[in-house]
C-alpha cells in the first residue's frame, strides 16, 4: 500500500472555539487559531510553501504562501496568520502569483540548475513550488552573488549536508530545536550570508548531532539527504511498518526502490512517534541484509562438532526428535522455550503456544523476565494490569515529570524528545538516578531536583518521598476514598509515615540530602499533574517489584492517575516487551495475564487448543538454567534472544547451555548463545516479519513485510512446523489468523485484526467492546482491579554490597546510538558514535587507583572480571562506576552475579560491586 | 557664585566638550555637566549663571584656548546672549525635552525641581484603568515609526494576566514588561539618544507610569551599543532611580513594584524592529519573528509586554502632570501632540526641533535648518531614516504629520531630516539602501536576503547603462516583491528610497 | 563598540566565574556574556563559546549562531585603537564616502596607522548625524571628522594622553 | 559443587529473600506460601520441601513454616 501523507502546512491547533471562513470561495470551519495555510490545506485550496511543513511551528520566512484577506492590506503569509470568524481568503490572484514568482525568481537565482541530475529529482519541494508557481525564467545575472561553491559535509555516515543547495528555510534548525530538542544546528552569520551550521569548528560528526534525522527529514531540497538515496536513487514504493529497536514503537515508512530498501522514513500518522524518529530507527537498518545473516538452518550433534547445513525439513524434524527423545528420557518438565520481545506478538504467541500445547509442560518463559518482569508484578498488585497507565502524548500534559532509573534522550530517544518538547515548556523535572543523565541537563532542559541516590536504594528513597506527602498532609483524600482500598491505604499510611521512612532517617542509607527528598516530594505532589516514568533502574534490583509498587502507591496517594498527565510509566526496553508479556509467554500466565491455575481461562484454553493444560507454573529462565546444571533441564527452544550474552553471570548461564542436549537457536546472526546450540534455524528481521508489535504505551502497531524472508520461512511459521513434527499441528493461514485466536481468547484484545490496525493505524489495549478505538490512558473511571490497592513497602537492602574486596558500585545502562547487547547496531555504522564499551569512573575513584582517562582497567566482583577502557566522568558520584552491555567482547554480564529481585527473579544488574584496577593492553 | 553648564552629551563630546568642562574645572569652576540644548551646530555649547537656577547666558562652538585664556565674556564673538531666549530655541514647543540641556541628567533634585515626578506622582494618585484613559485620550503614538495609539497597545497589555516567562513553571513568579526601544539607528536620528543623555529619569518616569497601568513589574530598555555615553548616564539613572525609591519593591513608597535593567544591542540595525529586539533582548540572534502573537500578548520571554520607543515613553509623565488634554490640543488631525524633529546630513543648523505635529519640512529645513551646510541647493531630503522616502525640494511643503505624509508617499519615520545638496548622486543613495539592507537583514525572509544583494547587483548594471528599461522593470517588479513579500518593515520599507530616487532623480540612473 | 586598549589572555576560570554571577543576576544571557567576554578579554575565542553554551545551558550551536549573528561581536582579537566610520546616509550627505576613501588612503601610505586601527568595519549611524562625518575612534565618537582629525585622535590615544578635542569624561 | 546441590541453594536464596521482602502487615509465613504456590513449579516446591526437611537451618523460621503451608 501507497500512502503520500498531506503535508497540511502548520500543526493541528486544538482550540474548545470554532471559526468559520471563506478560502476561495469554499466554506470551511476550524479551531481557532488554526493557520489559514492549513485551512486552505483541508479545502485543498493549494497554497504554495517552502519554510512551512506541519511538524513545525509556524515560521514565516520564505514568503511564497502569500494571501490576500478581504478587507485588510498588505499580503500576509498564511502560515502565520490565524483563521478569523468571517474572514475571506483569497489565494490564487494575479497579484499573488507575481508575488509568489518574484520570490521563487529570487530563491532560484542563488541555487544551482541541475535538477536533472539531482538526488532529490522528484522528490524535492523546492521543484515542486518552482513548477507551482510557472516560474520559467530567472532575470537576475547569473554572476551576482551565490552560494554555489559553497561546500559538502560528509562527516555523517547517514546523511549529507551540501550547502550549495541550501534555501536558509531553517527547517532543519526549527527540526533539531522543536522536533528533537538537541540543538545541534543553528543558523549562522545573517542576511544572504546565513548558512545552517553547526557549532563553531565542528562538522555534523563532531557536532551535538545525535542523527536522529529530523533534519533530514525537514529539508526540503537535496540539502540534506540519505546517503542511501544518492546512491540507490529516490524510492518508488513504499510500506508502513513499525520499528523493532526500543519500547517506543515507532511507525516508519519503508520507501524502496524495486525490491531493494532505500529508506526508513517515520509516519506522521504514527502513534507513538508523530513523525520523528532516532538514529537507530532511521538508519541503522543496514543489520538485515548484513553479510553475517544465516539464511540457512544448521544443525549438529554436539557443540563440539561443525555446524552442518541442512534443509528446513531436517532441521526440524532434528529439533523435533531431540526433543521428544529429552522428554522420553528425562520428563516432560525437561524442556521449555525462551521467547523473544524483539519477535512479534504472533511469534511470541505460537512460541508459548507450542511450550505448553505440543511440549505440555509451562516451561515457557520471555526475555522480559531480565527486564520488566517486576513492572507486570508491581502493576498487577496495585492497579490490577501489567501495564503502564499512560499514551506517550499524555507527557504533553504533565507539570511535573518524576523519571527513575530511566534515561529516555538515550535508551527512549523518540519519547524522549517528546518529553523535553514539553519541559522546555515549562513542566518541572525530578530525576532520581545515580548518574547525572542528559535529562538533569542539557541545553534548555534542566531539572529541578536531581536525587542522585545510591544504587540499590530506589524504595528507600521513594518511600522517603511518600512519607513526606503523607505527614505533610498532601494527600488526595478525595482521590484516595473514592478510588482506593481505603483499608490498604491506612495500613500504608501507617507503614509510611513511619520515623523509620523519614527523608532524615535513611539519608545516610540513600545518600540523598533530606532537604532535597523533601523538595522533590512537594513539586510531585504539588504541581498539579505528575507523572512518573521508570525504566530498568527501577525494575532491575532485588527489589525491583517492590519498587514499582512504591511509585504505584506515591501516585496513588497523591491522586495522580486516571487521566492525561499522570500515572506510572514503565519505558520498556525492546519493541515488544509489552506484546511478549501480553502474549502468555511467563510461566505463570495465559495471554492477557491470567494465571494458570485460573480453571475458566485454562478451560477456555483448553477447548480452544484441544489439550488438556497443566494449572501449576513452569520455570522461570533463572529456574531453568539451575535445573540445567543440575540435570534435570536438558532441552532449550530459544527465540530471538541471547541470553549468553545479555542475561547475568554469564558464567553461570554457559554452564547450563552446555549442560543441555538440545538447544535450540532462532537467530538472524550465529550469537553467543548459539556456540552452545545444536540447532540454529535462521529467523526474521523485522523487515522481512508480518504481524504486530505492542510498544510501552499498550499500542499494538502493525509489522509489515518489506521484503520476503531471506531463509525462506515467516518464524511463526518454523514454530508452527516444529510443533507439527512434536505432534500438535497448528494449521495457521496467515499472520491475521494468529491473531483472531489471539483476540478470541484474550479479552483485553477482543477487537483487535490486522483489519482494524490496517484501517485506524494502531490500538492501545484494552481494546474490545467497551473500548472499540483502544484506551489511550487506562484506570480513568476505576482501577482495572476495582480499588487501587496500596501494598507497604519496607526497603530492605540488597546483599550485594561495597566490601573492602569489591569497595565500588557498578550500575548499567544503555547509549543511544548502541542496541542491547548490539546484534544489529553492531553490524551498522552507528559504531562511529560508540565503537566500545567504555568504563565511567569519578575522578577520585580513578585517582585512588592510579587509573587515568583512556586508560585500560580490569573489573571484577565476586563472579568475574572483564577488560574495558576508563573515562573520567563527573556523571556519576564517587563510589559508582557505570557502563554499557552493547559489546560482546568486553562481556560486562561476566561480571553481573544471580541476584535478583524477590518476587519475579529480574536479575539485579544495576548494582554489582566491583573493584577496578589497571590493566595492560586490550581486551580478553 | 557663578556656575558654568557644560554638555556631556555625546554629539557635544564629540566637538570637544569634556575639554572645556576640565579647563573649567582645572580653573575651579564650578561646573555642571547637562545635556545638549539641541543647536548642535553650535557646540561645546557652554553656558553661564549667576546661580544655579537663574537664567544662563551661552557661548558657542567654545574651545579650550577660551576657557584658558578667559575669553568667555561678552564679547567674545560667539556669545550668545540668554540662551533660552534663542529664537531657534523659542519657537519649539518642548515637551518631552523640557528639561534637556538644562538639568543635570543625573542629579534626581534638578529633575524634580524642573517639574520631574510629577507625571507618576499624579498617575499613581489614579486607578491605573484611568491612567490608560489618559493616554488614550490624550492621542499619543508611537514614535518608533508605525504610530500605533499607545493607549489601545497598553490597554491590550493591561488586558492580560501576567504570565511566567517562557519555559519556566506555571508554579514560576508572573510577569509583564515594559520594553523601551532604545536602538536607535536610523540614520538622521540621534532624539532618543539625547534624551537619555540629558533627561534619563523622565524615561524611566514614563516607563513606571506605564507600568502601573498595565500591571508590569519590570522593565527593559533595549540600548544601541554605539551610544557608550547613553549606556553609562542609563545605568547611573537607574542606580539613582532606585537609591530614591522611584524604582525597585516599593514605588514612591506605595505597593507597586518596578525595576528597570538596560542591555545593550550589539551591532544590528534589525534589532530596532520591536520583534527582532525581543529576540536579541532575550539573547538570542535578532530575527524578526512573525506577527501574530503580538508583543503585547506574547513578548519579551513570552509575556505580555509594552514596547515603545523613546519618546513615546518620555511624553508621558507629562501628558499625566499637565493633562491629557493639554497634549492632546497640540497638533493636527489625528497626529496629537509634539514630535521631536532630528535635522541632519548636509544642513547649517542641524540639531532638535520640537514641535507640535503639522510643522512643514520646509520650514524645519530652511528656517529651522537654515539651508545646505555647503550652501548649495538643497537635492533631496530624506524624511523618517534610511527606510524614507527621498523628497524633492519642491515636495517640502508637506506637513509633518503622520497621515499627511503617508498621503505624499513619505512616512515621519523617527522624525528625522537628512538633507543632501545637489552634489550628491541619488542612484548611489538608491545602491546604498539596498546594500544597507543587505547588510544588515536578518535573513529570515528571502525577498529581503536575497532581495537586497539583487537589488544591489540591478542597480550596478542599470548605473552600467546596461538594459536600462530590462533592468529598471526587474527593479521594480523586485522592489514590489520586497515591499509586499517581506516579513518586516525593513526589507519591505527599503524600496521607499530605491523607487523615490528612481521615480524623482532617474537622471541619475543613466 | 565599548572597547579597551590591552587586554587580558583568556582564563577560563576567571571568565566562569564572572559569567556565572552574570548569568545568576540575568535572564536570557547569552549575548550579554558574549559582550562581557568581549568587554574582557577584546574578541570572543572559541574556548568561550563552549564555556557560555555549559553556563547558559544552551548548545554550543546556539552560542555560535549568536556570535556570528552580531556585528559588534568578533572572533579575532581588535586593533590597538579601531577606527570606525560612519557609512550612513546623514554622513554621506557631508562627505563621509569622501572621508572614507581618503582615510583608506592614509592608512595604504602608513603601515603603523594601518596596524594600530585595523581595517575599518563601516558602522551605520553613531547618533551625531548633524555633525557629520561622524567617527569613532577608541570608543570616542568624534564630529566633522577628517582625515587631520582621525590622524590626531589616534596619535593622542597612541600616546596615552587625549587629543586635544575632548575625550571621555 | 555440584549442580543439585547449587540448585538447593538458590532455591534457599530465593526463600529467605521472598520472606524476607513481603510486604509488612500480613502474616509472613502465609504470604510467603502464597507467592511461592503462585511462581514456583510443582518440582521447586518439593525441593524446597526436601530442604525444610533435612536442613531447616539455611532457612528462615519464617520459610520453613511457610513451607509447612504449601499445598
């Protein structure tokens, strides 16, 4: 399918008043304060325009959208003139058109002629308006003044900047500022002289530049273009798809040429992202068609031998007899499958759906278990769904905006943006994180209250917080009787106010200042909406689950849920974290979250699949690879993961694969985990998938394929065939049919089709007959569980400490231009940001050791050491170390250990202590 | 004892006044610094009392030598009699520059025993409502060109809730300004500069009584960098300001709270438009932004907030201590009230002339100016800055008056004179407003930032004779585009001189 | 256009301090800290750019595309004693490109005038339009400038003292 | 140490930790048997049975009366 998306000129105005007026002749009502360019848009009255386009505000600069209005002199431009009742537009005249053609003459007269061999030829507005307007000839002397020599800016892998072909709209100034919110580009000098620019002495490389390709996406001539469209040429069809990176989900378009892709180019219309996107979306799709793609499925009897190619048909019929010959001889419990967030719902559906249907055993477990499992948990208990409350727009309504142990502009960009969008306007900011992330400050955005608490501390803190609004009276009494258990509540209240949980009494625990604690609690609860936004430096502690539910109750008691601008946000790591939790792929639970030994749902489930399921949980992945060294674990299916390098202790975890007779690897690359697999079945880029995406905000977007599989096989597909070969066929059509089960059997998903997503674009679960176009922000009327349940919260420290041995704190977290554990980001040019993984140390901590910037360290704690180079930074107290997981080789999972959280076994990763000394030369 | 007033005015400096004020004091003189009367062809202009409010008797264009030598009598062939009673003196009608050159412009006593603070001592008697009413009635424009009626512009203000500036919290402290346009650089004009320079405090005076009728709490006022001497006598006002209580928590002791902070531009003509200013006062490049949101809804920082000119504010305190009425009873039509004349360039007797609105050019010119400095004829004058019109000499009979000169093709711009003598080369003059447009746009807008270097290049060729009538079309057709296309008043003024040097000296052109 | 004889080196530490207090007292203050920078230290290096963008917390980019946007404003340390002639219309009318061209020629036959005063920038109206051609010269404005008088004006700055037409009170 | 013996001893780890983080106000043992029926499989349980059993010791008090809860 073929969408041109309408560019309407200036963004959507929403205004309670109307105004009716006249553009040519045809009638039309608006908002008020609607721009007479997009009125004349929605009456297709074609108003022409260069420096407008409505993801920007209004600017006013290029003076082509000229209009006369009855009754007033001058000429005004549309784009900046609001709409008035009775007004009268006129935008074709004589008058206008040589108005509109001396400008065009003036733009032309300084840009060079050679549309014809042109880039951007076809896809260059500044063509189109010329044609617009009939301008056929330039007076001026072609020797008067120009910009023609003007110089190129490669430094960008992505993108180009040529200047020659530059028309100073400052679209891709207003872009980076507005849209992104970095900065980066500014206009310099004045008059003819103005050039977009980077900062002084940089080029786009060394610039802020975070090539999120707003700009990009922003200019209107060749100025600013792909890379890939000058050499592949400009696009001739195109898809709409949804990104598989990060929980943001955005929507792209797939622009191709023939069969070969030549841009990912994001939807306005997209739910999640309007529009914008970040550099890993944009650009670093190079990964699928990268050279190191197995197409082939490949099997092998030991770990020890070459992997053999085979055909489809052995391989699984391989797997299939491994396994069967496991469960023969060791139990049905000893097997189970891992599925993947990065796979679609409809993957991750048929994947849990063979584990406990065709392996009929709950052994089935999602890679969410290493992330947010304790959001499903936290959530579930308090407010009754295992979900964040809010749509990502909904930050455009918040006054104060409290993030813990999330770093968005990094791990979140495209919500992240969205979020300082709305900052700069003047929310207030509290951010609870041991490091000083990019939202406590940079340009325009700073936050009011940074707690820079100890790692392993968040409840500690959050209570902290709670105690302050609750002897301080700042209770929403109203909220909190008519929409709470009143019973838990005083129980909590209680437990809360406690002198054990002043921001005094566990100063010296948390190493954040009373006063602050107490400050930060009053513009939360003051402000008027607060919202709270989390991520895995809530989730990933040994009380991770507890601390979700620390914020529950804290947004509970202050009356900020059920409605825009509020609620409790869970920013989630990989595209479909949501959907595979949604999906039934824990242990314990069916699709839409019902616990196994629920009996009507495991009878709904029963009849449906025509098995009888078991009523008790599998293991857990934790579970599953202690079983495996015990031996009592033999058999792995694993889809789209790799858990050899991203789950923690990898030491631990490698000696459980090896243990194993039959593991078994869906991959698009030969990862870590598959050094120990005896089956590797070649999967899916995102790219090549059919079916659906859930992001962070319960918005289930539709994935199309771009191009056919290059193994051949839809990975639902492979599933559904190995499940066959165990014995239980699962005959699907299609992707949509996978789905339509899915719906009948989840009532949160009733509505959903691929017809539905097709025709409105995206959902938010629930979406079903009392909610037919989805639920943007959820617990608007009552909690999903009826009353909000407030649950007390002791801190109880971890037992991972500073010692003597390991005297210093390692936390972890994620860079922008890098993925996880990088699989794809690895195979693109975004290493030109971060070829490494690198250690931050405070300079004191680095001076005790005699360690200098640049400098190789060795880490190591009570499990193991790594190799990685140190950066002195002011980003992170004294006693805290920090770095990213995105480099295999510098194995920073060697070090984590098996502490997790207590209820959902999410490993502890964002405290390890370590010790760091100097180390010689590089690497293992 | 006799006391001595020596300018410190900047245009008298610049003819050697800080001199004659050492030599004086080297002789133990004592020695009042004040501001320039206004004859400027006539400094150092150093006058003499009796006592320090009596009436002063003046020399002109005094050197050191006289001072040293003791020539300063009556005698001396440049003095000039009582200095007041000077007809080009007597014939104004000053009000807001009643005190200029007289008072000391820092000595907060001299100002209000020449009449000072009684223009906010009486608004603050009113309810602010019936200070708008006031302003309103009493007719009064503005003065920075496009002579908008500054009681409807306040009373949009005064309309407003105050608002937290831009990007901070809604929990943040509430403002509204009041913004002075203090850059001024039109060529041919320099009536702010000395009013600042010589009766600071009746600018600070306006901007508090403005403030109180619309509910502002600060003040700005945005200064050239060109003029150093207005800088240092601003901020010394200010700090005097407030040491007296007429500034700061607590107006003149009352509830009211104002203060005042000058910044400085830095080297562009652009930012003298109100938008382009809010932009640069907020630190930022001046780029004109586009009109809506006005400045009186979303200004400075994204409150709303009064921008004037100079003496717009400045006629203020007196339109509230003599009555609106007063003011309102000078002038003609619906231009009310006095404008202060600025005569320069080729001209004998430059210097200000404040008059009520209806005076001719002619009579500014030749009986004011008394003709050409050179004494040739006069060619053209060039009426409201470099963005006015060129005038023949036999069009100067036109009143000085907003709607009289929009009716001849002119405007009063700033109300300066700029006067050229038959040697000067009009199709220069039209290459130069084109080049100085070039110069100093923006960039924003493409008729002006390309416009201009075009215009420049067009007027090259046709002075090269080259394709005159191809070329004076495509002038045209682009000063059309300019003039309707632009996004601010610079790019679409500056075809104002190219098309009145092309349509009135086309001579010149060949 | 405020502008002093000799100035300091750059020294970040003296300069984030000063700035900071600026900015602490300021809002919208990233012009004014280029124009203390300037007033400090005669131009504005690009060390500066950096440290007012982290003050201001602005981008290194938008300090940059102020910096450039203003024509007082430079990246290059001044001449011991700029002269700068009014180009505008008031002066023009009573010779001011006449001044212009003949100062150009003075400074082309005296190298140590060319050095001490730079190349001139021309600036559009100093305010004393009724007493044209109007320089300023050191930061002092003059009237009825000629090339005599500019001669003189930078001789007195050169030697300390003031020439003998007045000078700043 | 072998892996039987290492898989007892996470399961002891992931007890003590459960009790130890249950929410205040409630009776710890049953909380503790609550949670464990939801999450743990049938076999895990029995382990940590076998465990109450023969070495009660590396449990808490409250685990092990937990454990006596456990369907």
């Amino acid at each position: 399918m073929t969408v041109y998306e309408r560019d309407l000129g200036t963004p959507a105005v929403s205004a309670e008043t109307q105004v009716s007026l006249t553009i040519d002749g045809m009638p039309i009502t608006v908002p008020e304060g609607t721009s007479i360019m997009r009125a004349a848009a929605l009456v297709n009255a074609a108003i022409p325009k260069l420096c407008a386009t409505d993801s920007l505000e209004a600017f006013g600069s290029c003076r082509l959208c000229l209009v006369e209005i009855e009754g007033r002199p001058g000429t005004p431009a549309s784009c900046t003139t609001p709409c008035q009742e009775g007004m009268t537009v006129n935008t074709q005249t004589p008058r206008l058109d040589k108005l509109r053609k001396g400008v065009m003459e003036l733009y032309i007269s300084d840009h060079p002629l050679d549309c014809l061999t042109c880039s951007a030829n076809g896809d260059c507005e500044l063509q189109d308006m010329a044609g617009a307007v009939g301008l056929r000839e330039v007076r001026y002397s072609d020797e008067g003044e120009n910009h023609l020599s003007a110089g190129k800016d490669e430094s960008n892998p992505y993108f180009t900047f040529d200047a020659s072909k530059c028309i100073v709209c400052s679209r891709c100034v207003r872009a980076c500022s507005e849209v992104q919110g970095t900065f980066a580009l500014t206009i310099a000098g004045r008059g003819f002289g103005s050039e977009v620019s980077t900062a002084k002495g940089t080029d786009f490389l060394a610039s802020d530049c975070v090539s999120c390709g707003a700009c990009v996406q922003a200019c209107p001539t060749a100025t600013l273009q792909e890379k890939s469209v000058i050499d592949r040429g400009v696009p001739s069809r195109k898809v709409k798809t949804t990104c598989a990176y990060c929980g943001v989900g955005c929507s792209f378009t797939a622009e191709l040429r023939g069969d070969e892709l030549v841009r990912m180019v994001p939807d306005k219309q997209g739910g999640a992202n309007a529009g914008h996107s970040c550099v890993k979306g944009r650009f670093a799709w190079g990964y699928a068609n990268h050279e190191d793609r197995i197409t082939e499925p490949m099997i092998r009897d030991s770990i020890d031998d070459e992997w053999r190619v085979v055909g489809w048909e052995e391989a699984i019929q391989f797997a299939a007899d491994r396994l069967k010959k496991i469960q023969a001889d060791h139990g049905i419990d000893a097997i189970g499958g891992i599925t993947s967030s990065r796979c679609t719902n409809e993957e991750v559906y048929v994947v849990q759906k063979m584990v406990r249907a065709a392996f009929g055993t709950n052994n089935v477990d999602t890679c969410a278990r290493v992330c947010h499992s304790p959001t499903g948990y936290g959530l579930k208990q308090t407010f009754g769904t295992s979900a964040g409350t809010q749509d990502f727009a909904s930050v455009q309504d918040a006054d104060a905006i409290l993030v813990i142990g999330a770093n968005p502009t990094d791990a979140h960009p495209v919500f992240g943006s969205r979020m300082k969008r709305r900052l700069r306007e003047g929310a207030e900011l509290i951010v609870i994180d041991p490091r000083a992330i990019d939202l406590v400050r940079s340009p325009h955005i700073g936050a009011q209250h940074h707690l820079q608490l100890r790692p392993g501390t968040n409840v500690a803190v959050v209570n902290a917080m709670a105690h302050v609004v609750v002897t301080e009276g700042w209770v929403a009494e109203e909220f909190v009787n008519e929409r709470c258990d009143v019973e838990s509540f005083k129980a909590w209240e209680r437990f809360i106010a406690l002198p054990e949980n002043s921001p005094e009494a566990l100063e010296e625990t948390t190493g954040v200042p009373a006063a602050a604690v107490r400050e930060a609690a009053e513009t939360y609860a003051k402000a008027g909406n607060g919202a709270i936004y989390y991520g895995l430096g809530v989730t990933e502690h040994s009380q991770g689950s507890t601390m979700v539910m620390a914020m529950a109750n804290l947004a509970m008691a202050t009356g900020n849920i059920g409605r825009p601008g509020v609620g409790v946000n869970p920013l989630r790591g990989q595209n479909n974290v949501q959907g595979s939790c949604d999906m039934g792929s824990f242990p314990h639970e069916f699709a839409g979250y019902r616990h196994v030994s629920d009996d009507s749902a495991r009878a709904l489930f029963d009849s449906a699949w025509g098995v009888s399921l078991r009523g008790e949980p599998g293991m857990r992945i934790p579970n599953m690879l202690d079983a495996a060294v015990a031996g009592k674990f033999r058999g792995l299916y694993v889809q789209g993961e790799d858990i050899a390098q991203s789950d923690p202790n990898i030491h631990h975890v490698e000696a459980a694969l090896k243990a194993m007779d039959c593991v078994i690897v869906q991959d698009l690359f030969l990862n870590e985990t598959a050094r120990f697999a005896h089956i590797f079945l070649p999967g899916t880029s995102f790219l090549e998938k059919d079916g659906t995406f859930t992001n962070a905000e319960r918005r289930i977007n539709r994935v199309r394929p771009v191009v056919p599989p290059l193994s051949g096989m839809s990975e639902w597909g492979v599933t559904c065939a190995i499940s066959e070969a165990m014995g239980y066929p699962m005959p699907y059509a299609d992707a949509a049919e996978i789905m339509d089960e899915i719906a009948a059997l989840t009532p949160t998903f009733a509505g959903v089709s691929f017809a539905l997503l097709d025709e409105v674009g995206s959902v938010q679960w629930p979406c079903n007959g009392e909610a037919p176009m989805g639920t943007p922000v959820m617990h608007e009327q009552r909690f999903v569980r009826g009353e909000g349940q407030f649950v007390t919260t002791p801190y109880v420290p971890t037992d991972e400490r500073s010692t003597r041995r390991y005297p210093l704190l390692l936390t972890t977290g994620r860079i922008l231009s890098q993925y996880n554990v990088g699989a794809q980001t690895r195979r693109t040019e975004n290493t030109v940001w971060h070829a490494e993984d690198i250690l931050d140390i405070h300079a004191a901590d680095a001076e005790a050791r005699g360690v200098a910037d640049g400098d190789w360290i060795e880490i190591s704690s009570r499990v193991g050491s790594t190799r990685m180079r140190a950066r002195l930074s002011d980003e992170i107290p004294a006693g805290v170390v920090y770095t990213t997981f995105h480099h295999p080789v510098s194995g920073t999972n060697v070090i984590t250990t098996d502490n997790s959280d207590w209820a959902t076994n999410c490993p502890e990763y964002k405290v390890t202590a370590v010790e760091v000394r100097p180390s010689m030369g590089a690497g293992l | 004892m006799t006391v001595w007033f020596v300018p410190r005015d900047a245009a008298a400096k610049s003819m050697g006044a800080d001199g004659i004020a050492s030599a004086l004091l080297a002789r133990g003189e004592e020695v009042i610094r004040t501001g320039s009367r206004g004859m400027l062809w006539l400094e150092p202009l150093v006058e003499c009392a009796s006592e320090r409010n009596g009436s002063r008797v003046g020399w002109s264009n005094v050197t050191v030598a006289d001072v040293n030598e003791d020539r300063l009598d009556t005698d001396h062939p440049a003095y000039l009699g009582e200095v007041d009673l000077l007809t080009y003196l007597s014939r104004q009608q000053r009000w807001i520059y009643e005190r200029v050159g007289i008072i000391d412009p820092l000595d907060p006593q001299d100002f209000q025993h020449h009449g000072g603070l009684a223009g906010l001592k009486a608004a603050m008697a009113m309810a602010p409502a019936d200070v708008l009413e006031a302003v309103k009635t009493s007719g009064l424009r503005g003065r920075g060109g496009a002579g908008f009626p500054a009681g409807i512009k306040w009373q949009t203000v005064a309309d407003q809730e105050p608002q937290p500036l831009r990007g901070q919290p809604s929990r943040a402290t509430r403002h509204k300004f009041i913004c002075v346009n203090a850059d001024e650089g039109d060529s041919g004009t320099f009536a702010d500069r000395m009013l600042m320079e010589g009766d600071p405090f009746s600018l600070l005076e306006g901007m508090a009584i403005a403030a109180y009728a619309v509910g502002a709490d600060r003040g700005m006022i945005y200064l050239r960098s060109e003029y150093p001497e207005a800088w240092d006598i601003l901020c010394g006002a200010i700090e005097a300001a407030r040491s007296e209580g007429w500034l700061g928590e607590s107006v003149l002791g009352s509830n009211f709270a104002f203060d005042v902070e000058v910044r400085l531009g830095a080297g562009s003509y652009v930012c003298g438009e109100e938008t382009a200013m809010l932009e640069s006062l907020e630190g930022r490049r001046g780029m004109v932004r586009a009109k809506p949101p006005l400045p009186a809804i979303k200004g400075l920082f994204g409150v709303p907030t009064v921008i004037n000119n100079v003496l717009t504010i400045a006629s203020v305190p007196g339109i509230l201590a003599r009555g609106a009425e007063a003011y309102a009873a000078l002038g003609c039509e619906r231009s009310r009230g006095t404008q202060v004349f600025q005569l320069a360039g080729n001209i004998a007797q430059g210097g200000i002339v404040e008059m009520a609105f209806g005076v001719s050019a002619r009579e500014l010119v030749e009986d004011f100016g008394g003709g050409t400095l050179s004494g040739r004829p006069v060619k053209a004058v060039q009426i409201g800055g470099p963005l006015g019109a060129y005038i023949p000499p036999d069009q100067l009979d036109v009143p000085m008056a907003y709607e009289a000169l929009a009716d001849a093709g002119a405007m009063l711009g700033h109300g300066g004179l700029v006067v050229f003598d038959d040697s000067a080369d009009m199709a220069e003059q039209a290459r130069f407003a084109m080049e100085c447009c070039a110069e100093e746009s923006c960039g924003k807008c493409t008729p002006c930032r390309i416009g201009a270097v075009r215009g420049v290049e067009v007027i090259d060729r046709l002075r090269q004779g080259d394709n005159i009538e191809t070329q004076t079309l495509l002038l045209r057709d682009l000063c059309d585009v300019m003039k309707q296309g632009s996004l601010c008043a610079m790019g679409g003024l500056t075809p104002n001189p190219v098309l009145s040097a092309l349509d009135h000296f086309a001579e010149d052109f060949r | 256009m405020i502008s002093r004889s000799a100035f300091p080196q750059w020294n970040e530490s003296d300069a984030r301090a000063r700035l900071t207090s600026l900015i602490r007292e300021h809002d919208g203050p990233v012009l004014l800290c280029l124009q203390d920078v300037q007033m400090v230290y005669g131009f504005v290096p690009t060390a500066a750019v950096e440290l007012i963008a982290e003050l201001c917390n602005v981008s290194r980019a938008d300090v940059t595309g102020v910096l450039t946007f203003y024509a007082d404003l430079r990246t290059t340390p001044p001449p011991a004693i700029p002269v700068r002639l009014c180009a505008a219309e008031a002066c023009q009318a009573v010779g001011g490109r006449a001044l212009a061209q003949a100062w150009q020629q003075a400074c082309d036959q005296d190298d140590q005038l060319a050095v001490d005063t730079g190349v001139d920038e021309p600036i559009f109206c100093l305010g004393n339009c009724a007493l044209g051609p109007a320089a300023m010269v050191g930061g002092q404005l003059m009237g009825r400038a000629t090339v005599m008088s500019l001669k003189e004006r930078v001789a007195g700055i050169r030697d300390g003292g003031r020439s003998s037409v007045g000078g700043e009170s | 140490m072998s892996g039987v013996v290492e898989q007892d001893a996470r399961l002891v780890v992931m007890a003590n930790q459960i009790a130890n983080n249950v929410p205040v106000g409630g009776e710890v043992p049953q909380q503790v048997a609550d949670h464990i029926g939801k999450f743990w499989t049938g076999a895990m349980r029995a382990d940590l049975k076998r465990i109450a059993e023969h070495s009660s010791d590396q449990l808490r008090q409250e685990v092990v009366a937990a454990v006596a809860l456990l369907a």
